[in-house]
C-alpha cells in the first residue's frame, strides 16, 4: 500500500556493526537508521486511507479448521461430576469480588450511565449490558462461543473468528445452542442475587462493579447450561425410560425422571460449606463472611438447579429430532 515513510529515527550503531565507510568519512557512534521523511500532501493522505479500508481484514477470510477435538470423555459421569464441582468454586469466588462493591445502581439503568451502545429497539444499553455485549465481542472472536459449553447472552452479535476454527466433536444434538435460559439467569441476578450479596449504596465503582457483574453472569450461564450435557448423559445411559417420555411430550414426567433429591441436597450443602470456608478471613479480628453461606445454599436451590432441570426437559423434549444423528459414543 502507499503507506507514508516513517519518521526519522536514531539508533546506536555498535562499533561490531558500523558499515564500512572510507577512510575519509569519520565513524560516528550514532548514526541515522532511515532518511526524513517527505511531507504527505492531502490527496496521498486520501489514497492511503482508501487503500487500508479496502485491504481485506482477517475475519473476513475464513479461517482455517483445525482437526476435530474429541469430546468422547465430556459425557462420563465422573467427569461431568467434576466440572460441576469446578464450576461451584468459579461461581462463589465471583460473587465474593463482586460483593466487595456497593450495589451501584447506575450499573443497571438505562440512561443511567452514557455508554455508547443501543439495543435493536433504540434503548441506550445499561453499562452492565454493554460491558457484557462488549466482552462477547472480544471473547467470539477467539472462539469462546465455538465451543459447546458456553452460551452468549447477545448470540446474534457475535463476530467472526480471528482464530482457526476448531472442529468439535457432536457430543450434544446439534439444536443444543437454540436452547438458552439466559434473560432468566439475568433477571434473576438483578433481581434477587445482587440484594443477596451486596450493601445498598453507591461508590462510584461502576466500572470494577460491572466487570464482576459479568463474570458472575457468565460463570452462572455456563453452570447452568451444563446441563445439556448432564442430560445427554441421561439419555444414553436410560434411552428405554427417557425414549417414551419424550414421544409422549411428557415434560412433568421427564423432570420427575431427570430429580434426584439426595443428590441436590448434597449439593446444597456443599456449596454453602464452601461459601463458609472461601468467603472468611482467617487473620480478621471478627467472624464474618464475605458473602452469606446462605445466600450461595439458597441460589443454588431457588435458581440454579431448577434452570439446570428446565435447560435439561427443553433439550430433552427436543433430542428426538435427530434419532439417527451420529454422536460419538
């Protein structure tokens, strides 16, 4: 492209790398790397411009497609039991650095704060809806929404990737990604979850409240659309008592097959434990925690788990629409 020259700029010359000269010209220890460069008249400033526009940017090519990624081992239950578990620790450690912010209104409210960002509507965003829209667009293009365990809040407005593609392997049917519960999980947390776990009030740590706004966010979504895979696991572990069910659209009668109420209990008391031991300071003068043991028991038994079982019925009731789809085993 007719770029312009680049400025001038001066570097030291090392005696082991000064050019040979003749004998006459004195060696001098600094010498210019590049000539001044000549002024750019308007119409060259314009065809450069129009030159770079017009270059074609990477996302634009597509990209190449990696070797597929075998995800045969997603759907053991030992595994998917340990990246539930996982993914409890990510949650509460999330809502510690958020409750550590005021609640800051302003965050949620349209017009509240400025920003730069309108919905199809014409509604200016709130900050938490732009740093979330933002952050998606930043994290799709290296891939983030490619892979099956993660669920954009604004889908429609992922960009193209920067990266290779990578090709993974069909564990779920591939209708998976219509399936979401994330205007649920948003309105539960602004709703319930941050009167949960912040103090009311205001300390102009908009941007810091945000940003861990959004971590919570995404860290519940993916949680709790794991269940997608929990319930592919189900599938093909009881395929004779799941088939009828679904062909009947018995979705009652699936939730009540999908129930274990041993194991949620469990559940519910582990994560309040481990909302107890991560959320105190060992060295404080007073007991306390960071965020309520009871607030993280009672998410996960009003919100998480019933959105896990409602993301499971809806990819249940549908899973029949590709019976012959080969998924790997």
């Amino acid at each position: 492209m007719g770029y312009a020259l680049a400025p001038t700029r001066i570097v030291q010359v090392r005696p082991w790398q000064r050019p040979r000269t003749s004998a006459s010209q004195p060696l001098l220890g600094w010498q210019l790397c590049s000539p001044p460069a000549p002024p750019i008249s308007p119409q060259a400033r314009l065809e450069n411009f129009r030159a770079e526009a017009a270059a074609p940017t990477l996302h634009e090519t597509p990209p190449h497609v990696l070797e597929s990624v075998d995800m045969s081992a997603a759907l053991s239950i030992d595994n998917v039991r340990q990246s539930l578990i996982r993914q409890e620790e990510t949650i509460i450690f999330s809502l510690i650095e958020r409750a550590q912010f005021a609640r800051n209104d302003r965050v949620y409210r349209s017009e509240g704060i400025p920003v730069p960002s309108f919905s199809p509507s014409g509604q200016r965003r709130s900050l938490l809806e732009y740093l979330l829209r933002e952050t998606e667009q930043i994290h799709g293009r290296i891939r983030r929404y490619t892979s099956p365990d993660e669920q954009a809040f604004y889908p429609e407005d992922l960009p193209d990737l920067v990266l290779p593609r990578i090709q993974y392997d069909e564990v779920l049917a591939p209708n998976h990604r219509e399936i979401s519960v994330n205007s649920k999980i948003m309105k539960m947390y602004l709703d319930h979850l941050l009167i949960g776990i912040t103090s009311p009030g205001d300390d102009n740590n908009y941007g810091s409240a945000a940003m861990y706004d959004v971590l919570c966010l995404q860290a519940l979504s993916k949680r709790i659309h794991y269940g997608k895979f929990v319930a592919e696991a189900k599938f093909r572990r009881q395929y004779d008592q799941y088939r009828p069910l679904i062909e009947a659209r018995d979705a009652e009668g699936i939730m009540r097959t999908l129930t274990d109420t041993a194991v949620e209990q469990k559940v519910i008391e582990r994560v309040r434990r481990k909302a107890s031991f991560y959320g105190q300071d060992p060295g404080a003068a007073e007991e306390g925690h960071k965020v309520p043991p009871e607030t993280v028991a009672s998410l996960y038994e009003q919100w998480v788990m019933p959105l896990t079982k409602e993301v499971q019925v809806a990819y249940l009731l549908r899973r029949l629409e590709y019976p012959d789809h080969h998924l790997c085993s």
